[in-house]
C-alpha cells in the first residue's frame, strides 16, 4: 500500500514559514531501526511562541527546519518494541524527547534527557539545537521511546470532545504549571505573572489552580490583559510609568509577591517609556525587585545561547546584565530550564477531563487549519491574545 503524502510547516528564514511536502516519518534513527518508536497521524499541533524566536531570526535556526514541537495525534503504526499502545490510540506527545532509561530520565528530569542530542542535554520536535528532530507541524510524524513518552487518552470520544484543552498538555499547560510550581505558588500565594501570551496566561490559570489568593498580570499588549481579566487575575498595564512596587501595593496592599513567574523570556522590553526598547534582563531584575525576601522564581520563558538579533554583543551569547546579588541578599530561590511535561500532564489531562479547568478558554485557543499555518504565524508575532492549534486533517474545526 501506497504512503500517504505529508506535508510541513517550514522554516525558511527569519520572518518566513510554508508549508510544503516532506518525506513520509520513518521508524528508523538514522540507519537502525526504531523499534521504539511510533508513527502518528497528527491531530493538532499548537503554534509555540518559542517557536516565534526562531521565526523571528532570533536563534540559530537553519532555513529547511521542520517547525513543530506540540503534538498530539493518533497512533498509525508502532514499532516492535511497543507494548502498551496501540494503533488508533489518542495521545499527547510531550515536547520533551526522552530516553527513560538514563539518569536524568530515571529521576524525572526528562527536559534534559542524556541520550537524545549530541549537543547538550535535552531535545525537542523541530527546535534548533534540540537534537535534530523532525517537527511535528505536520501530517505525519514519528515518536520514538513511545512507551514511555506518550501520554494515552483514556477515552477517544472524549479526548476528541475536549481536543482543543488536551491538544495544550504537550507544552503550554505543563510548561505554565511548572512555572508556579517551581515558585513555590500553594493555597493563599500572592502572584506576578510577568507576561500575558498563551505560557502567561497558562501560568495564570495554574497559579488558580494551585490555590492562589491573588494573581497579578502584567503585559504591554490590552487585548492580552483584558484576556487575563476574564477569567478573575488582577493585570498591570507595563506601558505606564511608574514603580512596579507602586502598582503592586494598589492591588494587594504590599510592594512585594510571594511569587514571581517569568512567562517572557529573552525577548523582553523595558516598561513605561522604555516600552519599545529591548532589554533582555529586565524581567529577571523587576523577579528580584518585587519578590519578597525568601520568594521563589521560576523561570519558563525561554533564555538562549545564541542570540544573533540581540541589541548588544553580551546579549548575543546569553550574557544578561542582572542585579544577582539583590537576590542573593533577598535567599531568592530561581528556577530555570525546559517543563518536564511528563512530570505533570497526567494530573493536568486529569483536571481537564473532570472539568476542573477550562485551559483552552483561558488561553482563547483559535482552531486552524495547517495551509493556514503562515497566517497564524503573523497573526501571532502581531500579538495577538490567542494559542494557535492547527488541525492538520480538519476533523475537530468547530
């Protein structure tokens, strides 16, 4: 029997992305076979605003790069080694590539798997420097380690019912939740959210989740603060001038939160009149500035390595200028790196399936199709407030 023909969303220089035909997934790693693996028939694949960074010119990313690193789809063929899944099974596939078997996979930190990427530890679906993996904006893809991987949908009427809130368990939703984890946000924590795009408004929802008294949102952009007040976070409009310990204390009575979460990344602008003004370190120094002494940090916007576009040459090499010793002084705890999305998706496609969040409506998902895959991209980079999900079969479009 014939393949059926794929087709991918390509990266093809800075500010350029099509969609054009790709070979067919293999189950093969190179020249060996990949008895492990599995090939799926995506069902939605997000638009990630990491994804942007490369779009953008802002990394190292080679033109011909397959995008594509939030998945979830259904399984079509599996290799030999595969036990537990089946063919016509629903799954996630968490950005995250891991081995399970070696020390890093083995204590839960699969964000940097040691077997996956001959350049550092860790490794995704169509990112640069993550191992060279094919992306998964895309008809087809394969999956390798996919017992242990994937993430099964218990029920498929239902995951198709809920396919626009499961289809953010790959990436968006782990990656928010992680975020207010690793600041340490429980029942009664007061909260600063700093950035409202889909990571932003997922760490929102998270930090609710967990119990939050009180969740604070600052943006630049109003369509994306005004998403923020929909579903009950306080927002600060970092345009305006003045101190942020100023517009904390209006909202909560203080000029400090319990926890900081940085949903912005390198890309970061200065406030007020420096709005337009790049200035990578700036959400790092207000994290130590209004955190209170002994707060925690966590930081899931994405800091590179190389950054060829940055304004500076330190910046160009990840160098930021940050005030670490008011952090230091303050015994901050901060938190960096890639969500282990295995360590939370489960619990997450739990609380979505008994309804106890409504993630895709908080991030005001927008369902396209992949030929419109390059529209979305604009749209995005214009900021809008939304998460794209292409569906690349268009089966689950409302």
């Amino acid at each position: 029997m014939s393949q059926p023909s794929n087709r991918g969303v390509v990266y093809k220089g800075p500010g350029k992305v099509a969609v054009e035909s790709i070979p067919f997934p293999e189950l093969a790693l190179g020249d060996r076979k990949c008895n492990h693996g599995v090939i799926l028939k995506v069902l939605t694949t997000n638009i990630c605003g990491s994804d942007q960074h490369m779009v953008r010119g802002r990394t190292t990313a080679q033109e011909g790069l397959v995008l594509g690193h939030e998945i979830t789809g259904i399984v079509l063929e599996k290799g030999g080694d595969v036990e537990f899944l089946n063919v016509g099974d629903i799954v996630s596939v968490p950005f995250n590539i891991a081995c399970g078997r070696c020390r890093n996979c083995k204590a839960g930190m699969t964000g940097i798997c040691l077997n996956v990427n001959g350049y550092r530890a860790g490794a995704a679906y169509g990112y640069v420097d993550m191992g060279g993996w094919v992306g998964g904006q895309s008809d087809y893809v394969m999956v390798p380690y996919a017992d242990f991987n994937l993430l099964k949908f218990p029920d498929a009427d239902q995951a198709k019912e809920k396919i626009q809130d499961l289809t953010l368990l790959s990436d968006i939703f782990p990656t928010g939740f992680h975020g207010c984890v690793t600041a340490g946000v429980g029942p009664g924590s007061t909260v600063y959210i700093a950035g409202a795009g889909p990571v932003g408004l997922a760490a929102a929802v998270s930090a609710q989740l967990l119990g939050a008294a009180c969740v604070i949102v600052g943006d630049m952009i109003e369509d994306r603060l005004a998403q923020a007040r929909s579903f009950g976070c306080e927002t600060i409009d970092l345009r305006e001038e003045g101190d942020m310990e100023d517009k904390l204390e209006v909202i909560l009575g203080e000029r400090e939160v319990d926890a900081f979460v940085d949903c912005v990344g390198f890309e970061a602008h200065g406030c007020g009149c420096n709005a337009g003004k790049e200035a990578p370190a700036t959400v790092l120094n207000s994290a130590m500035t209004i955190t209170r002494a002994g707060g925690q940090i966590g930081i899931p916007g994405l800091y590179v390595t190389d950054d060829p576009g940055a304004e500076d040459e330190e910046a160009k090499v990840g160098a930021l200028s940050m005030r670490f010793g008011l952090g230091w002084a303050k015994s901050h705890s901060l938190h960096t790196g890639q969500c282990p999305v295995m360590k939370y998706h489960r619990a997450l496609m739990q609380a979505i399936l008994f309804d106890k969040v409504k993630i895709a409506d908080a991030v005001n998902v927008q369902m396209i199709s992949l030929d419109q895959a390059p529209q979305g991209y604009a749209d995005f980079d214009g900021g809008a407030a939304k998460k794209f999900v292409m569906d690349p079969h268009g089966e689950f479009v409302a």
